[in-house]
C-alpha cells in the first residue's frame, strides 16, 4: 500500500522520473561527475552536464548510457540510487517498485543489466518494458486495437522504430544512430568545410537553434565559437542554416532508412492501417525542425510529431506502472 511505484526512462540524453499519483518529478540530463580519486559521486544531472569537457584531473564527468544502453554499469547503478533516492528520500523503510525502459533490440545481458542496477541501487522489484511500446502508449496511441500502429522513438543514442498491434511489438528495428549522431555529424561538417572544431555543447546549441531536416524557406544564421585546427587558437564563425540542413542530411537518411526498414517487413493488413493514421514521432530528436516532414516525403506515409514528444516513453512507462496487472504479459520482472 505505501510502496511508491516509479517508472525512470534512463536515455542516453536525459533521464526521466515519474510517480505514481504524483506524475513528472525529475527531468535532468543524464550525466555524472565522478571523483578520480575515491570514485565518489560529486554530482548527477544538470550540475554534472554543466561540467562537461570543463573538468580538472580530479573529477571525471561522462554519460553512462550510450546508444541507448547501459555503457558504464557502476556509474549508472549511483545514478539510478541518486534519482530513487530523491523520490523516496533518505530514510527508505519500504523500497519502491521500479521501471526502466529499454530499446527494444537490446540484447538478454543488455536487459540484465538494467534489473541488476535497478535492484541494486535500491528497488523492492525491477520491471522492463520496451521503449517504443512505452512511447506508443504516453503518446496516447490506443495499442491494444487490434489495428496497426507505427511509433518512432527517436532519443539521444537510438532510434526505435516499431509496429504495435493488439498490445505487442508485431515488428521493429532500432539503430544507433539519433540525436548524437546528427550533433557528431555538425562537428564533423566544421572540422572538413571550415577547420573549426566545437564541442558537444556548442554542436546541440547549433543543432537546436538553427537546425532543420528541410531547407528554411528564409535563412537563419548563428555565430559560434570554437577552436581553429591550424593554428590552435580560439575563432568565431557565422554558420547558416542551408549548411547544417546539409550537414545532417545523411543522419536523418539513416534515421529513415530504420523506418523503410520496418515499413518493409510489416504485414499488409497493418501496413494499410500506418498509411490511414500515418507514423507517430516521440522523442526528443523528432523536435528538429521539419523532421517530420522529411519523413513524410521520404517514406511517402504522413508523419507527425506526438504532443510533448519527450515525454512519451516515460508517460507510458508510468501508466503501464499504474495499471501493472493489465500490462503483465508485456513486461519483464525481477526482484
């Protein structure tokens, strides 16, 4: 009865917190600053991120997820006690139930991974769903019909693409390849054309600001700062946005690629419900400006973008919580 249910959608980007009855409690970035000398956690979230690629020998800032999965085991367990410890506070009598999405394509050590850090950072019972599955269900796509329905999930390290009909994954596929790879692909652009090299920061800053999947009908420019190749010297640059348009392009083909992919493999019935009620984008990388129409056009099935995209997986990762009874048969437990 006091047991408090959370459900934590650990992404490579941001981590996110939900209760049961209380709703969002947490959104912060999924970074951690490790003391170098005693492997102690100095900070998590927002002040760790604010660390990054600005840290002195003694301290180790990183991400402990990559590509969508556990990368770092120890660093990610600190996290997972971190967030669990701010929901249920110090004192914890009664430990709390506990579920984490995973991309639906990872592998059985993948998915032990995550029960294992789960319980041992301080969970009663550890349960997994799968990514797009969560996402389906926070965007409000009624999974259960028995109708076809396609949801891509494009976050930080993975892109999950899948169709789900009678309240199950029928297919899917995932690469990754997201929203990292379109900010690696910003930096590599300046490293080839201009000779700048930037940091992640700056590359997400452009990425956000000036970014788009499809040429702007009126041009935007952005000035940026980062170091010259040659010289070594710090240097300012006037980017536009027809030039990063053209940078990220062939991320956002791979991207859609994953979606044929699917597209290919599904059976006809469904694959005649996706044309009628088109593909649904959550996730924060769908938020890049005319993605979606990009998929449309490239896919030739409307597309659009679910309402607060990234909110989705961990919206449905708390109401698959609420309503474990009915949503047993999809799920993985320990504990």
């Amino acid at each position: 009865m006091f047991r408090k249910n959370i459900a934590i959608d650990l992404g490579t980007a941001n981590t996110l917190v939900w209760v049961a009855g209380a709703g969002l409690i947490a959104n912060e970035p999924t970074v951690v600053a490790i003391s170098s000398e005693d492997n102690k956690v100095v900070a998590v979230g927002e002040d760790a991120k604010k660390m990054l690629g600005r840290t002195p020998e003694s301290l180790i800032a990183s991400r402990p997820m990559r590509e969508g999965v556990i990368a770092d085991y120890q660093v990610t367990e600190a996290m997972l006690r971190y967030f669990i410890g701010k929901v249920v506070g110090r004192f914890q009598f009664i430990k709390p139930n506990v579920m984490i999405c995973v991309p639906a394509g990872c592998t059985q050590v993948e998915r032990r991974a995550a029960l294992d850090a789960t319980l041992s950072a301080g969970a009663a019972h550890a349960y997994l769903i799968d990514e797009p599955l969560a996402a389906a269900i926070g965007a409000g796509i009624p999974v259960s019909a028995p109708s076809g329905h396609m949801i891509v999930d494009i976050g930080g390290g993975a892109t999950e693409a899948a169709v789900l009909s009678l309240g199950g994954v029928v297919g899917h596929k995932s690469a990754r390849v997201a929203g990292n790879k379109i900010d690696e692909a910003i930096q590599n652009y300046l490293k080839k054309k201009h000779n700048l090299i930037v940091g992640d920061q700056t590359a997400e800053d452009i990425k956000i600001k000036i970014g788009s999947a499809t040429p702007l009908a009126k041009e935007e420019k952005l000035e940026i700062s980062g170091r010259d190749l040659v010289f070594g010297l710090p240097r300012s640059l006037t980017m536009v946005s027809t030039d990063i348009t053209e940078a990220i392009r062939p991320t956002l083909l791979t991207i859609i690629g994953t979606v044929k992919a699917v597209l290919e493999d599904t059976p006809p019935e469904l694959a005649a419900d996706i044309i009628d009620k088109g593909i649904v984008m959550s996730g924060g990388s769908s938020l890049l400006r005319n993605f979606d129409k990009l998929m449309t056009e490239e896919t030739g099935v409307p597309a659009h973008v679910a309402e607060e995209p990234l909110l989705c997986v961990v919206r449905g990762t708390g109401l698959v919580m609420e309503n474990i009874e009915l949503w047993k048969r999809s799920v993985t437990t320990k504990g």
